[in-house]
C-alpha cells in the first residue's frame, strides 16, 4: 500500500464543531508546542515509537517518521460553536491550561474565531447560545455547512481538511428509518426530522465535500448506515465514538488485565463528579444516558461473561456521573471492584483518579486529526475501527463485536500503519528467536 499514499503536501485544515474546553486545550496545545513551550505528552503521533521487523533488528523510529503525517506547522484551525468567543477568551473561560501558557500564544488563538454553529436545544436542553444558525431546513443547515467548508479552505489555503466533533454529548436516540440509507436520510433533513441530530448533520456535510469525519461524543452520529454508506461511496473515513479518557480509560487497561489472568469479577462501581461544561450537559438525564450507554458496554466487550459465566456471569456494573461546578474539568472518578481469585477468595482494587478531562482528550483529538488524514491519503474509506484505539465505544462493521482491549487496540493500529507502509506485520509469536525448538516440534 505504500505507493499508494499521497504524501502530506500542504496545510491540513483541522475543522471542529465545538470550540469548548477539549478543542481549545488541543489548538492551544499545538500552538505551544510549535513555539517551543511544552511538550506533546499523550500524543501517540508525536511522541509514539513503533517496532519495525525483528527484536534483534533493533528499529523503533517514532510514528511520525515512519509514516507520512501532516506536521504541526502545517495545521491550521477552525470551527463552529454556539458562543461567539474566539479560541483564546474560550480557553480562558475553560480554565484548563493557566494563563502564562496563553498569553505568549495569545495572537494565535485569537484569530481563531468559530463560525456559527448548527444547534438544536432539543438534543442539549443545558445550553443556550446566540452564535447559532437559522434556516428553513435541515438540508439548508447542511448547506451552509459545507459552504463554511468550502469557505474555510478556500480563506487558509488548506490542501485538505479533516472534522472532530469535540461538541457536547447530545440526547439519546436509537435508530430509526430515516437512518437506514442516504435517500431516507436526504429526505429526512429536507423534512426537519425531528431524529437527525446536529450532530449527523455536521457529518453528512463533511462526508459530502470529502472530509473525513471522526465522532469524539458518545452521539448517535456517523454509525448510522445512511453516512456510513455515503462514506463508502465518496470515498471518505469515519470513525468514532466517544473519546476514551479518564475513567473509561482505566478500565480498558485494567479489565484486560483481570480477565488475562482468569480472576472473577462480581461487581464494578464507577462514579465521577466533574464541573466543565460537559458535566453540565450530561446533568441533563437524556443526555447522561447517551454517555452511560457508550461506557456500559466497555466491561461487557472485554470480559465476555456468556463465555465466561463462572467469572463474570453475576457481574453488577453501575455508572454515575454527577456535575460538581467547584472541580471544573478536573474530574474525580472513583471506582470499586470486587474480585474473587483461587476457590472464590474475595478482594477488592479502589481507583481514586484525579484527572483532567480535557488533558486527557486534547492530545486523542490531534491524534486523530493525523490518522484521518493519513487514512484518506491512503485511500481507506469508510470505518476506520483500526483508531479504536481512542474511543469507549468504537465504531464496527454490522455484527462485528468491537474491541475494547486497549493493548490489543494498539497492535491492531500499530499493524494498519505497518501495512501502510510495506512493512512486516508483528504477532509477537517469537519461535523463530529459538530455532532449535521449532525442529524440535
């Protein structure tokens, strides 16, 4: 495949719908780094080896060496939200990064103001905003959509554009047939129907002028067969959903682990207070189950209790989050586990995990903004499940189960960019490395 990737010439056009907290922690991130003033810790595409061929060969360049990625200086910025402040007066009302990181890169942010935003407060009730399209149908946001697109590329010479949905958690909603193929959806936005989300259409949008598009939200968004379908027809990545940090993060480390050593599990308890505008959303009980949904199938995926009943057959999962104002987006998760070992002998594990949310998002933004790019350069088109990786809940083909795993996660992306690029893929068997034992067998 490796002839086959057009190289990262040019600017690559990062385009956001929501300039909140994560999103302007990662643009203010970039901009920092590019000036010399932090490091991109967190970032796999920027701080992230990958093994090449044999052990004894000795070869781990980083990822952003061994494939060709757009670089840092090459990105620019831009985006949509319902409040009307640029990326700096966001940043600091977010109150993540402190001033004196924000203040040298001050005249870069600023210049970075959101366009406005398609909003629909029937699917976030805790929001108000002015910065807002109006529009006679869904179809005309959708338009007006990929005329900022085309607006945006067109005004920052971009090469190339990539989307991140880093805006809020909308209501939950399920399938319905205005999402089962591109005729019933393109009539849906034609007729407002009531369940196409904001959401969805940033997405067709997106899809529809070539941009591939990554879900960060736990949203009914780019998985319904009408975009996945459209994505396959242009051409186009997608991917998502929810970007995996804090809580379930730890559990997508930590279960495999449990599961990897045959210990029973009967009960997981997990609850978080955070006060960012995020947590304000998901106060909202249609909201919060969108969330909950996408986090309560981590545990389920990883320790497969139908084939493991005797282990984890009787395991009791329960989620809260609630919003707690004075954290802001530092949130506090704790979890408890009950486990049992040799002949059913009860224990315990407590997590205290003191986070910050947007910390631990911002770098997958970027990530994923690379690896989009690079996956359309290379002509992969449709879902992108090898960025599970990122995600709570990632995105599959129909009947396929996802992967939660996070260290099988990592082989699978760590594989797709070696077959990218001509290279031997690694399964760890290592019996060539005792030659001996193998004319043995």
């Amino acid at each position: 495949m490796k002839e086959q990737i057009e190289q990262a010439n040019g600017k690559l056009g990062i385009l956001i719908p929501g300039l909140g907290a994560v999103a302007t922690t990662m643009i203010a991130g970039v901009e920092a780094v590019k000036k010399g003033l932090a490091q991109p810790v967190g970032s796999l595409t920027q701080t992230g080896n990958i093994r090449l061929g044999k052990r004894t060969e000795n070869r781990f360049p980083k990822i952003k060496d061994f494939v060709p990625l757009a670089t840092l200086e090459d990105i620019v910025f831009g985006g949509w939200d319902v409040y009307e402040d640029n990326v700096y007066q966001a940043a600091v009302h977010a109150k993540v990064l402190e001033t004196s990181l924000l203040e040298p890169i001050k005249a870069e942010l600023e210049k970075i103001k959101p366009m406005k935003a398609v909003f629909d407060k029937d699917y976030i009730k805790n929001l108000d905003g002015t910065n807002v399209k109006q529009a006679a149908t869904k179809y005309d946001l959708a338009l007006a959509v990929m005329e900022d697109i085309d607006n945006f590329k067109e005004a920052n010479h971009c090469d190339r554009l990539v989307m991140v949905w880093c805006g809020s958690t909308e209501k939950y909603i399920e399938e319905t047939d205005v999402h089962q193929n591109i005729y019933a959806f393109e009539a849906g936005l034609r007729n407002n129907d009531p369940m196409i989300s904001p959401s969805m259409i940033y997405a067709y949008a997106a899809i529809k002028k070539g941009v591939p598009y990554a879900n960060g939200a736990p949203n009914l968004t780019c998985d319904i067969p009408a975009l996945v379908e459209l994505a396959r027809e242009h051409g186009v990545p997608v991917g998502g959903k929810d970007f995996k940090t804090g809580q379930t993060l730890m559990k997508t480390i930590l279960a495999p682990g449990l599961h990897a050593r045959s210990l029973g599990i009967r009960g997981w308890f997990s609850t978080n207070i955070l006060g960012n505008r995020d947590g304000w959303v998901l106060d909202d009980p249609d909201n919060f189950k969108t969330k909950e949904v996408s986090k309560l199938g981590v545990l389920e995926d990883i320790l497969q209790p139908e084939k493991n009943p005797e282990l984890y057959g009787e395991l009791y999962h329960k989620i809260r989050i609630n919003y707690y104002p004075p954290h802001g987006d530092n949130k506090e998760s704790w979890d408890n586990i009950d486990i049992f070992g040799w002949l059913g002998y009860p224990m315990q594990i407590k997590i205290n995990f003191l986070c910050r949310d947007s910390i631990l998002a911002a770098p997958i933004v970027l990530d994923l903004a690379l690896f989009m790019d690079l996956a359309k350069r290379a002509n992969m088109s449709g879902i992108q499940e090898w960025l599970s990786f990122y995600f709570k809940s990632p995105q599959t083909a129909p009947g396929l189960r996802p992967e939660h795993d996070i260290f099988k996660q990592l082989i699978k992306l760590q594989n797709t960019l070696r077959h990218m690029m001509g290279e031997d893929l690694i399964t760890h068997l290592g019996l060539d490395y005792y030659q001996d034992l193998v004319e043995v067998l």
